[in-house]
C-alpha cells in the first residue's frame, strides 16, 4: 500500500471515531435534557397548584370586601335622601 492510503484510512477511521462518539454524546445530553424538562414540568405543576391555592383564598375575601363597599354606599344612599328631604 501506497503512504497516501494509509494516511487516507487513518484519517478516515479518526474522523468515524470522532462522529460516533459525539452522536453518543449528543445522545446522552438529549436524555438530560428529557429529564430537565419533566423536571421543570413538575415544578410548574406545584407552583400552579400553590398560585391557585393562594388566590382562591384572596379572591374570595375580595368579593366579600366589594360586596360590603356596596352594602355601605346603599347604607349610605338611603342616609343622604333623608338629610336632603329634612333640608
């Protein structure tokens, strides 16, 4: 065999090795990357469960703090009719 084909095979066998074990790599950090995610998914989940949690809470004490404010302007109303009707 001729010096240019051995290097020409050698090269040739370098750069398969090279290509096989970065698709192996590449492989591996695709699999992480499956893992972080679920991960992160599961996270969220929990922190939409709290933010529910949280806000069902506020949201009710909302409405009944707006439903005493329009409790007390109709209180309110019916005090101003009678002082106008008195003048």
């Amino acid at each position: 065999m001729d010096i240019t084909q051995i290097v020409i095979i050698i090269s040739l066998l370098s750069i398969s090795t090279v290509i096989v074990i970065s698709g192996i790599h590449f492989i591996n950090i695709l699999k992480e990357l499956r893992v972080t995610i679920s991960t992160t998914n599961n996270i969220l989940e929990d922190a939409k469960s709290i933010t529910s949690s949280v806000s069902k809470p506020i949201s009710s004490i909302s409405e009944f703090l707006m439903g005493f404010k329009n409790g007390f302007s109709v209180f309110n109303s019916f005090f101003n009719k009678k002082d106008k009707k008195e003048e």
